[in-house]
C-alpha cells in the first residue's frame, strides 16, 4: 500500500482543482452549496464580448469555500500580479479578495463575470510560494481559501483597505546590563524573572515581547533599570540592527554535527527541494546544525523559517538564533500586536530580515526567498491546530519547501513515526547525531515494578507511597551531592479522582464526561476540559457516602516530596503554578540558579530545557498516558518518556533516570530503557501496518458537536449513511469508522460524535471528503460539523 507524499498530493489536488475553476458564481471545488449557487450576478458577459475579457481567478475574504473568477478590466490588465490584493464586488457589497493569477472561461455559456474593482496594493501582499502553499492547505484541509488566505495575514492586511506601510515604529528595547542575575535580585522573583528571561534570549528584546512573556515586566524593567542591570532604549523597529550579547559560537563542531553541516550546505548549493531528518538524540547538539545552516542560507542571500514548538518554553533556542544573526531574525510568538504581526510581515516580504523564528503559524511567514526551512521537534503535537483550519505545521512545511524549492530540516530525538516512514521510502534523507556534544554518556535508565515497590493490598483506603524507596534514596544520594531532580508526571491536581466508598461512583463535572480533579492548593475540584471549578464537596452528590480521594497529580507528588524530604527546596512546573509565564520563567530560571533541588512537573519539564545541574530524572508513573484511547498513545508515551530523561547528564556529570510503572512490559517502557529507538519504531510501525493506521493509510475525522444529543446522534448518522452509500468497492481498502459517540461524549455541555474514515492514500479519501464538504451547508444550525482530516488527537 504505497501511498503518495503529502507534496505529491499536492500536485494532485491543484491539477485537480483547476479545471473546475468557474464563473464567479462558481466555485472551484468540486463542493457547491445551494447558497453559494445563487450568489451575486454578473456583469458582463462571456461570450458576447468580441474578444474575450482577461479574466482573474480571485480568492475572496469571506467564509466561503473555493476560487471566483471575475474579470480584468482594461485599466487593469497586465497590471495584476499574483498574490496582490483587490477588491471585488461581492454579494450585495464588496469584498477583500486576493488575485491568484488567471482563469479559464467557464464552462457554462452566457455567464455573467463581474470586474474586479480595484488594486489595494502595488506590490503583492502574499509571495508565490506562500499562495501556493495556502491553496493546498484549503483544498487538502477543506477550509475556506478565503478564511485560510485571511488567516494567515496579518490584521493589517486581511481588511479591504488599501495597504498601510507600518510605520517604522518607535519601539522600546531592553537590554541587559549584566550577564547573570546577581544574588541580591533573589528576594525579587519579578525582577529576577525579567532579567532572566532577557539573558536567556539574548540580552536584548523588544519590550513588548518580555511582557507577553513575563506579564508586569514594563515596570519590573524600570525597577532594574534604576539598579543599573538592564536598559530601556527607544529604537526604530527597523532591520539591521545586531547587538544584543553574544552568545558563543563553538569553534569546533562535532565530527557527527560537521557532516550534517556539510551535508546540508551541499544541498543548500542545489536551490532544490530537499527533505532531511535530522534525528539527533538529547544533549547531540541540533541547535548549532541549525545556525549553521541557516548561515549558509544567509550568505546565499537566502532566508530561513525556523518553527519551534512554543516559544516561553524555548527561549533558549530563540536566544541562539539572535544573538548569531541579531536583528535579522523576526520573532513570531501568538501573543504579537496588530502593529508587530504587520511590521514583521512586512519586512519579511521585503527581504528587510531574513530570518523567521516562530511557532506553528509562522509557517506562513512571507520569507523572501526561501532557502531554509527547520522544524524542531518536528513530533510535538503542538503543531498541529485543533480549531479553524485544522492544519498540521510540519506536513506544511514540506509542502510549502517543495513549493519554493527549499532546503527542509526536519529535527528531533524522537521523530514521529510518519517522518520515520518517510526516511524509510526514501523521500526524506537521514542525518544522525548518535551521540551526544563532548561524548557525555547517555543516562542510565532503571525500572522501578511499582506492583513489587508499591503493592495494592485489599481495600484501598490509605494510598501506598507515591515515592517508591529506591526512588526515594536515588533522590536523597542526588540531593545530597548538591545535584538537581526532575519528578516528571503528566497529571496535574492532587487527586485525579473523587470516588464515593458507598456507591463507587465518581465525581464528574456537570457539563464534561470526565472526572473532576482535586487541586488542593485552590481547595477545589476543577474541570480540566470545561474550566469548572467548585469547593470540594464533602460527600458524594449521589448517595452522600464518604468520598476516597485516588490517583495521583503533580501536587500530590510535590507534597509527598516535602513530607519525605523536609530539606529539600522543591516547586512544581504544571499549568496551575505556571499560571503566568512570568512564573513559569521565574521557575525555570531559579531551578537554573540551583535555588532548587527538585523541580516536579508536567511535559512542561520534558521539553528542551539544558540544565547542567540535573543528574537524576524520575517517572513518577509511566503509565499515565498508555491508556489513552488514541493510537498514537504507545508512540506518545515513548516520546514523552525519551524526553524527560534526556534533561538528564547534560552537564559534566552523568545522569541517570528511573522510571517507576506498573506496566514494565508495555512496548514503550521496555524500549526506552533500553535506549532503542530504532527497535521501538519498528515494533510500532509493525502494529500500524497490521492495522492500516498512518503512516500506512491517511485519516480523516468528522466531528459533531451540539446541545441537544438527539440532534447531534441523528445528524452523525446522516452522515454516516451519506459516507456509506458513497463508499468505493471494498478493494480500494476505505473504511468508515463510527459514527460514534467521541471517547469524552460531552464537553461545555456539548454533546460529541465523530465519524473515522481511513483510506490508502489521501486521493482514495477525497471523494467522500468532497461529499462531506458539500453537506455541510445543509445541517441544522444546531450542530457544529467540522472535518479534521490528518487528526492529531482522537479525543
Ligand atoms: P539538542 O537540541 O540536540 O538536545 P542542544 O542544541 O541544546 O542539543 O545542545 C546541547 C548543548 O551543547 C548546548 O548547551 C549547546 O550550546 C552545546 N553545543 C552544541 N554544539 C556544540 C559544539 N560543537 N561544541 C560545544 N558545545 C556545543
Ligand atoms: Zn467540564
């Protein structure tokens, strides 16, 4: 079951997509509405014309699906170029719309076209790769060309008014004064925190972006400004400027780094497309393969996209990247003004700054000139979007590479099993770091069998420890030496769940099909999904009988380490003490100093973080997240697990890692602590084959959400009908899975059905896809119908 590329879809579906282009009364898509059908008419007419109009095929800035032709008019003609932005007549009105480039005369006969108003810009707002790029993504995602082009766009330009320069603004800078944060700033976390973030980025950012980090951190800067450590400038947000502190550059690379390198610029040289994974294990140093070429890039007059998975918790990486390239690198994080997203675009598509920094949006970035594109920890779920155009960042950054001939680096520890499979076909070239920066070993990974450490005796009244002993001695020896401890366990809240002793039923929320959680610090029980909270009650709603509190969180391990080990300095890194990110870099930023010894926490502590000091790492239980009905779980808990232990032995000191389950003979512990990546992925990649999951069929999910469960019930089941009389012989290997009510069934109070379908290819899927898209016009209001096709989480 040889399945096409995402890219080569792309091809594909474009090819496809054209010769339907219609009037502009007619969509593209092979998808109509009867909505759609009756929009605004015409004015002049084809056919009738003695020579015929030029005519233009128009993306327009509404929720509609599809391209619009209209025609050029003479003042215009040969004065439109793709990408620019024009207005249109529309409906009744007028509308934004973005000329793509020119279109064939439609089908039908005597079709009225109406003009194109006017231009709103000289030059084009959007890059030609980049429409390229946006066209697939609404034709492969089934999402409104218009909504996605407005999407991507900053506020500035996603309006029907004409082009505004955004004003070389004057923009306030802090800067550093000192390179660490001195001790006397320990009693200020606020002041503390801002410094810290300022040096852990560089030493220089514009001030609005240490806010979004660290909320308050205006007047904190000018409390450190009048102690001398930092500076607030005023600057012209203009390209060119480099300062800021450097941050080494290492003379030497490793031998393993320098043939990545070599290999890359090489393929730079080509200016063709060409994908890579470079997978690299913990501490091997990817960071500096990516500088590097990304330098080559910029000597070649080339730009470079770097996306990176969540900026508050990468600064680091950030800081890299400016203090190499200083102000050629454009920094795009979700919490950017109007103002910026526009300044930024702006000079990007000028070719003013070369370099983009940013998370999963920016991978519509206007980089002039695209040479280079990274995708780091190219597994992160985070790049995939979970509401409006439901695209995946890294499956769009190789489309759009091979669009605009870039070089693609896709780089991880722990690469997902689609990118792996695609090494395997030979579409994507391996790159190897096996090792990690100065040989440092790999920690050592341990099993702690919490079924021998921690038995369940009888009736469970009195929960066993969660620490288990040798756990517990690990921690102290660590401690002790003066060394640091990571507890990692993704659960937050005290007890996970509120059970009744009498009737054995547990406390949900009213409006969610999930437990409540206890969080104790709030003294509450709180909703995870919805946001309820409420005082925790005394007795079961049900049957008032007694309530157990069981299962573990984050706080609840924070506890048992401060009752088992008094003297140990110990926070707790989950989202409920992130509340802000000024904590949670205050947080980092302190466990960085060695103020703490224990630091426990959620995946926020599996992420990129190099701390030197950290030499033992502890799963508090592994097996958290292999439940998870979601076929990805297995993968999933294996990534995680590799992750958190890589924050171990960074440093000069080994490290180790312990990872206590109940399940020692699930697939990904067992694999993890034997280091075998390779032996895992092939054990997984077995599985999925056998069960036609991807990366060996494609997926699409169908979701519903309404009020009224009937409703929605009844309405997954037209669907579901629609699909089934629709489906091709059973050769062409498309199934439908559901509909179903959805593994959590209600949400805010929401009812939720979903619909699988799985198929060889994405061409196999399209036609019922196509059918999908054209229904959802005619549902009733009340139900929310999206199509999700490459889900990430199957909840
Ligand atoms: P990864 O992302 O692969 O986990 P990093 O890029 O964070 O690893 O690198 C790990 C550490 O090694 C960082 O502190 C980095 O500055 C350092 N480093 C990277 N390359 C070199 C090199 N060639 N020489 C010395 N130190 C290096
Ligand atoms: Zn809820």
């Amino acid at each position: 079951m040889e399945q096409q590329a995402l890219w080569d879809d792309a091809h594909a579906e474009r090819t496809e997509a054209s010769p339907t282009r219609g009037s502009m009364s007619v969509r593209t898509s092979r998808a109509r509405s009867r909505r759609e059908l009756s929009e605004p008419e015409g004015a002049a007419t084809v056919g009738a014309a003695v020579s015929p109009p030029v005519l233009a095929s128009i993306a327009v800035g509404r929720p509609v699906r599809g391209e619009f032709t209209y025609s050029v008019p003479d003042a215009l003609a040969g004065h439109l170029s793709p990408g620019q932005r024009v207005l249109v007549p529309f409906g009744r009105g007028t509308a934004l719309g973005f000329y793509l480039g020119p279109a064939s005369p439609p089908a039908e006969e005597g079709v009225k076209l109406k003009p194109i108003q006017r231009v709103l810009e000289d030059s084009p707002s959007l890059p030609k790769d980049l429409i390229a790029l946006l066209r697939f993504a609404a034709v492969h995602y089934r999402y409104p060309l218009g909504e996605v082009i407005r999407g991507a766009l900053p506020p500035g330009l996603s309006k029907a008014v004409d082009e505004k320069e955004a004003k070389p603004d004057v923009q306030l800078f802090a800067v550093a004064l000192i390179n660490e944060v001195p001790p006397e700033l320990h009693r200020a976390p606020a002041q503390s925190a801002a410094l810290a973030y300022l040096l852990a980025v560089g030493g220089r950012a514009p001030l609005e972006e240490v806010s979004h980090a660290i909320p308050g951190a205006r007047e904190t800067l000018k409390k450190l400004a009048a102690r001398g450590m930092a500076r607030i400038e005023e600057k012209k947000l203009e390209a060119g400027v480099k300062d800021g502190l450097m941050q080494g550059r290492p003379e030497r690379l490793t031998r393993e780094q320098d043939t990545s390198v070599t290999e890359l610029r090489a393929a730079l040289d080509t200016g063709e497309f060409q994908p890579f994974l470079l997978h690299g294990v913990t501490g091997s140093g990817k960071t500096e393969v990516y500088l590097r070429a990304a330098e080559h890039a910029l000597a070649q007059g080339k730009g470079s996209l770097i996306l990176v998975p969540e900026i508050a918790l990468t600064p680091q990486l950030v800081g890299r990247f400016r203090s190499r390239f200083g102000a050629e690198v454009a920094v795009l994080h979700s919490a950017l003004k109007d103002r910026e997203r526009l300044f930024h675009w702006q000079a990007l598509r000028r070719g003013d700054v070369k370099i983009a920094v940013g998370v999963r949006s920016a991978v519509f970035a206007p980089v002039d000139n695209l040479g280079l594109i990274v995708v780091d920890e190219e597994h992160d779920p985070s790049f995939k979007q979970e509401e409006k155009l439901r695209y995946q960042a890294r499956d769009l950054a190789v489309v759009r590479g091979k669009q605009a001939n870039a070089v693609v680096v896709l780089g991880s520890a722990t690469p997902s099993l689609e990118t792996l499979e695609n090494v395997r076909r030979g579409r994507y070239r391996l790159l190897e770091l096996k090792n990690r920066v100065d040989d440092r070993p790999m920690p050592t990974i341990e099993l702690v069998d919490l079924r021998v450490e921690r038995p369940r005796e009888g009736v469970v009244t009195e929960e066993a420890p969660i620490l288990s002993p040798p756990l517990l001695a690990a921690m102290e020896e660590t401690i002790g030496r003066g060394q640091q401890v990571i507890l990692f366990l993704n659960r937050r809240g005290h007890s996970t769940v509120l059970l009744c002793e009498v009737c054995g039923l547990s406390l949900k929320c009213s409006e969610c099909d999930v437990c409540l959680t206890h969080h104790r610090s709030q003294n509450r029980v709180v909703c995870h999904y919805c946001g309820l909270a409420m005082p925790v009650p005394e007795r079961c709603t049900e049957c008032t009988g007694p309530l157990l509190k069981l299962g573990i969180g984050t706080e609840k391990v924070e506890a048992e380490v401060l009752e088992r080990i008094p003297t140990a300095r110990v926070a707790r890194l989950d989202r409920d003490s992130a509340t802000s990110a000024e904590r949670l870099t205050e947080m980092l930023a302190s466990f960085a100093r060695r103020e703490l010894d224990v630091l426990v926490g959620t995946q926020m502590v599996a992420k990129g973080h190099d701390f030197p000091g950290v030499t033992l790492v502890c799963v508090v239980m592994a097996d958290t997240s292999l439940a998870i009905p979601d076929f990805r779980a297995s993968e999933r808990t294996f990534h995680l697990l590799t992750q958190v232990s890589g924050r171990a032995g960074r440093g000069k000191d080994p490290g180790r890692v312990l990872v206590q389950t109940y399940n020692p003979d699930a697939e990904p512990v067992r694999r993890v602590l034997a280091h075998d990546f390779d032996g895992f992925a092939k054990q997984e990649l077995d599985w999925r084959k056998a069960l036609a999951y991807p990366p060996y069929s494609r997926m699409a999910a169908i979701r519903l959400e309404g009020e009224h469960p009937e409703q929605v019930a009844s309405v997954a089941r037209h669907l579901g009908n629609l699909v089934s009389r629709h489906m091709p012989p059973a050769s062409a290997g498309v199934r439908l899975l559901g509909p179903a009510l959805a593994p959590i069934s209600r949400i805010r109070g929401k009812t939720r059905w979903q619909l699988l379908v799985k198929g060889p290819t994405h061409a196999s899927l399209a036609p019922l896809l196509g059918r999908m898209e054209a229904a959802l016009g005619d549902l009733p209001s009340g139900v929310k119908v999206v199509i999700d096709v490459d889900p990430g989480a199957m909840l």
